[in-house]
C-alpha cells in the first residue's frame, strides 16, 4: 500500500516538472514557498532553517489555517517522524512517539515553557487538551536536545509558539458543528502599537463523544463526552529602544467522560475526570554593548490539578474510586546571546528549575476499601549550558554545546551536542550531521511514591535514563526551490531506561534502541497547488528482550495537498498511513502481546470566501469510514463530518 501511494507520488511530481520545464522563463522565476523559515527551538536564537543541521519541522499558521482541526494534538497528526496514540473519544489521555522514542521522553513547551507533568509517573505531557486557539506556530525538533533544554528532551522537543500582535487590531471568530453533537468555538483579537503588543484569544469545546471502550468487544456504546474552555493572553511593551517585556499566561480547564482499561472491561458511564492547568511566562530582553550583547532573563510557572471520580453504576455496581492529583513547576533562565562576529555567536546562561507534587487515592469495591497518600514532594535542579554557533556564509552552519546539570537528588549530569551543515549554494543540495546525548530526571513518583503490602514502588537511588543520538541527512532543491527532497537516516540508544519491577519497584534496568529513515517531498507545482509527502521508517527496539517496543508502528505515510482554485475557493486533501505495530490485550487477569494491523485515513477541507470578511468551511475526517484502533480495546472515531464559518477583520 504504501510503495504504491509513493510511487504515485513520485510519477506526479516528476510529471510535473516536465510541465513546469515547458513554462516561461518569467514563471520560473515566481517567489517559491521553500523559503528559509526563521526557527528558534533548534539554537534558541532566531536562525534560518537553512542554517540547521537538525531535523526540525514547522507547522505554520497557515498550515493550522487549512487544515482547520480543533487540537494540537490533531494537527502533529501528519507531522514526519511523529505517531499519535489517544486512549479513546476526543479527551482521553493522548501522547506521541517522536522517532520511537518514549513519549515521555520529548520535552513539550509554549513559549519555552515546560509543560510535562511533575506528578505524571513518568513526567509526560497529556495533549489530550490543547486547543490550536491563539498558536502562531509549532515546532518539532528531533533528535537529543538536552545540551540547551535539560531533563526530559531525550528523544526531541516540541515548542508551541503563540501569537504575537502586530499592525492594526484584528479580530476572528471560527466556529464549527458536526458529528457526535460537537460544537466549537474560537475567537481572537490582536495588534500593536509603536511600544505595545496584545494578543487574546478564547475557545470552547463540546461533544457527546463516542465509546472510548472499544466498538470491537460487544456492548460498548455509551458515548464518552467532553468539555473544554480556555483562555490565553499574550501581550507585551518596550519601555526603551533597547529593553522589551512579555507576558504569556494560558489557562485550561476540561471535563471527561472516560472508559479505564478499554474495550474488554466494557463502558463506564460514572466514570469522569477534570483537569485544570495554568501557565504562565515572564520575560525581559535588554541589548547592549552596541545590540552585541543580548541577555533574555525570563520566569514560568505552571500549576496542574486533576480530579478523577468514579462512583458505582449499573454496570459496575461494586467499584468506587477517588484520585486528586497536583502540580507546580517553576523556573527561571538567564541567557546570554553574544554576538562575537558575524561568523560567530556564543550563546551561555544559567537556569534553575523546581518541581512540586502530591496526591490521594482511594477506592472501595469487592475487595474492600483501600486508600493511599502521596504527600507532597519536591525536587529541584540547577543547569549551566554553553553553544558556540559557527556561521560560514553561505556554505557552512555549525554549533557545538555542552551542559551540566545538578540534581538535588541524583547529582550531576552532562550531556553535550554537536551539529553541522554544509550548503552547495550551486546545485541547491544541503547536508546535515549531528551527534549529541540527552538525559531525564526519574520523576518525582519514581524517587518517592511510597511502598504498598506487595512491596516498594519509590526508589531514592535512582539515576536518570540517557540517550545517545545520531543522525545524517540530505535536502536537495530543484527547479529554483519549487522542488525540495529531503532524506534522513537517524539512530537512538537509550540506556538507564527506569522501569517498574512489581518485587523491587522502580529501576534503571531497560535498555532500548530507535533507528530509521525518514523521507519527504515538498513541492508547489504550480501557483496555486502544494503537495507535502512523508514517509517514515522506524524499527525501536526493547535490547534487553529483543522485542518491538509497543505501539510504534514500523511504517507511516502521509500525503497532503492542497489546491486553490480561485482567489476565493480552497481543498486540502490528505492521507495518512499508519503500518502494523505492537500492542497488549489485556482479558481480566491476563496481557497476551498482539500486532494491530495497518490503517488508511483520507481527510478532506473545503472553504469559500463568501464574502471579504466571511468564510464558510466543511471538514471531511475518516471519509473511507475506517475501523481502527490507536491502542488495543479504545475506540476511534469513524466518518464525520463538520462544518463552519469564520469571521474576521
């Protein structure tokens, strides 16, 4: 299935180029959508595309715009290298795999604040609840990161940059309706003055769901609802020429209907989850030394609390459970941009992080009540990082960096990270290397969760899980930049890996491996048509029992392309391949280890400028109905439809 979209794919690109070899000299020389992006995740420092060596991939606004999806987490849906997994309907506890990594093992931001969950077990990120509301961009950086962003990005990062105001105020309204009695809503208004800029934005989201259990075990069809109101507000002055502040404060607050265990212990209709979380960013920038020195101190605070409830029903009448779970992380960054030489930036700061987290548990069914505390724990660490970033215009972009970390509870750890590229200006061809390490603090539930009467859980003598990482790559550009080509072989060794022994409780006993190719093709074939094809191969590997590590699927496929037929009308089609991977079935006391076979999903959006101001849209999902699981006994979504209008000025 997949060779055959590929080669589709290939034949209709190279049909075209043999078209666009006939065109005019002046269509030639039309400004190509290839251009060099300005991205800030890979040096922390606003740098060309062109001159990164590391695998990044932005998703821009306009990218957002077309595809007109609800959630981040539906919008990494396509993105090379990464494969999303949700536990059921819209809601349900969602997560990727950046290049097979671990999902806790990407560091996921906003604005360059860490939003992974202290007291999550393994310190992961639930996507479940991001809306796109008031996003300027995405960016997915693959590969060990840790030399610049410390614990936690051992497999990649993942920064989601707001919108900042610019110009005249706007506004724009979006709201949509559709299957499962959904219904959205997501309104914004932004500008700037000389010395101001404002950005603020709202969106809700409501939906009857679906069964999160899935349809394929009999019975399963009470519909897991959800609820979802958030706030964000950028904004930001600039007292003097030479000294700026802002401000990002992000606020979510959800509510869940879920099914535990999935399909084979059937729906669960009392069972429901409310989650709030807040974030918020300050920064200052100053210049100095003649804009030769640049020194950005900035601070973040993010609090999570969820609340889980579970009373007796009619199909549970036994069971009963109460959890409440919360969090806060703080940090601050002082960092230092020097600018030495137009060849040459050294880039140096200091940051110190300090994590807090608790919970209670307690259920009450046939076996009797049971309860159990996690008092409150705390862990901090204190980072000093160092990259020089070489720059050879125009043929060779480099840096190397190294960091060391101090742990208040596990010590020290360094890690370090070397990047280069080298660009052929001539023949458009651009190669890339990079080699670097990673690492990730154990969580505070891994240090300290405390034992139960079948034995220990916390384990104080912890150390943290690392990574080494390599990759080599190869972009190439035809036809002016209307064509790019784009191939990238990758390996990951993870060592230290902390895993749960139910006699001991955790330890660092897991050895892993994630090795792969990834592929693309991005053109504009013609003004008005861009066709983005990728393709990943991915073999992660458990090394200590020489099995495929669960749920990462070997092969992913996806075409996207989107088609303006007028000034006014426009379609964007795309198709997703996702190959067979490994799962657990879980049937009352015992797991039995399956392959969850491949599946196709075919998207389509439609809008139409009704007016200046007015835009009405229709978004196809799941066209080809398909049955399919993400995870073994949780179910999906099959074809719906949805439809809107945006208004804006």
């Amino acid at each position: 299935m997949v060779k055959k979209i590929f080669c589709y794919v290939l034949a209709a690109t190279f049909l075209s180029l043999n078209v666009l070899s006939q065109e005019n000299e002046k269509k030639q020389k039309q400004t190509s959508p290839q251009q060099y992006e300005i991205v800030v995740t890979a040096t922390r420092l606003e740098t060309p595309s062109k001159e990164i060596a590391s695998s990044i991939t932005v998703i821009t606004k306009e990218d957002i715009e077309r595809l007109k999806k609800t959630t981040v987490l539906e919008v990494l849906q396509e993105v090379l290298g990464v494969f999303i997994i949700q536990n059921g309907a819209t809601g349900s506890a969602a997560s990727i795999f950046l290049r097979g990594a671990n999902s806790e093992h990407t560091l996921v931001m906003m604005d360059g604040v860490e939003l992974n969950d202290p007291i999550s077990p393994s310190r992961s990120y639930d996507f479940a609840h991001l809306s796109i509301m008031n996003i300027e961009r995405i960016e997915i950086l693959s590969g060990p990161q840790s030399t610049l962003y410390g614990s936690d990005a051992l497999g990649g990062v993942i920064n989601i940059i707001t919108k900042k105001g610019l110009g005249k105020p706007r506004f724009h309204l979006t709201t949509h309706g559709g299957s499962y009695r959904t219904f959205a809503t997501n309104a914004e208004i932004s500008g700037s003055t000389e010395r101001f800029h404002f950005s603020l934005g709202t969106s809700s989201l409501r939906t009857d769901g679906f069964s999160s259990a899935s349809a394929s075990y009999e019975g399963n069809k009470e519909a897991d609802g959800y609820q979802n109101l958030a706030l964000s507000a950028r904004f930001g002055f600039r007292p003097l020429d030479n000294l700026d502040f802002d401000f990002t404060i992000r606020t979510i607050n959800t509510k869940t209907d879920i099914d535990n265990f999935g399909g084979a212990y059937g729906d669960d209709p009392n069972n429901v989850q409310e989650y709030d979380a807040f974030f918020l960013k300050g920064k200052a920038r100053s210049l100095l030394l003649k804009n030769r020195w640049e020194q950005i101190l900035s601070f973040s605070l993010v609090l999570y609390d969820r609340q889980h409830e579970n009373r007796t029903d009619s199909l549970h009448p036994f069971d009963t459970e109460d959890a409440h779970f919360k969090s806060k992380l703080f940090k601050i960054d002082w960092q230092h941009n020097v600018f030495l030489h137009e060849t040459n930036t050294l880039i140096f700061g200091l940051d110190y992080q300090q994590e807090q987290g608790e919970s209670e548990y307690y259920s009450d069914g046939f076996w009797g009540p049971y309860s159990s505390i996690f008092p409150m724990q705390k862990a901090h660490t204190l980072g000093i990082y160092l990259q020089d970033q070489i720059r050879i215009a125009p043929r060779f972009f480099a840096t190397a960096g190294i960091r060391l970390d101090d742990h208040s509870q596990f010590g020290k750890s360094t890690t370090f990270r070397l990047a280069s590229t080298y660009f052929i200006e001539k023949t458009g061809t651009k190669i890339n290397a990079t080699y670097g390490t990673g690492f990730k603090s154990p969580s505070l539930y891994q240090i300290y969760a405390p034992g139960t009467f079948w034995g220990p859980i916390g384990n104080e003598d912890l150390e943290p899980e690392k990574s080494t990482g390599w990759d080599l790559g190869i972009e190439q550009q035809i036809m002016e930049g209307k064509i790019l080509f784009g191939a990238r072989y990758f390996s990951n060794i993870y060592k230290n890996l902390i895993q749960f022994d139910f006699s001991q409780g955790y330890k660092n006993i897991g050895k892993a491996e994630s090795k792969g190719t990834e592929l693309l093709i991005k053109a504009q074939l013609m003004d008005n048509l861009l066709i983005h094809t990728t393709y990943t191969r991915t073999e992660a590997k458990d090394k200590d029992e020489n099995i495929f590590l669960l749920r990462r699927p070997k092969d992913k496929f996806s075409l996207n392309i989107n088609y303006r037929f007028t000034k006014k009308a426009n379609i964007n089609l795309s198709i997703i391949y996702i190959g067979e991977r490994d799962d657990m079935e879980f049937l009352g006391w015992t797991s039995t280890r399956v392959i969850m076979p491949s599946y196709t999903l075919l998207n389509a959006t439609c809008s139409y400028d009704l007016l200046q101001n007015v835009q009405i849209f229709i978004r196809l999902d799941n066209i080809l109905n398909e049955e399919y699981e993400m995870i073994k006994g949780y179910g999906t979504p099959g074809f719906s439809t949805y439809g809107g209008f945006k208004i804006h000025f």
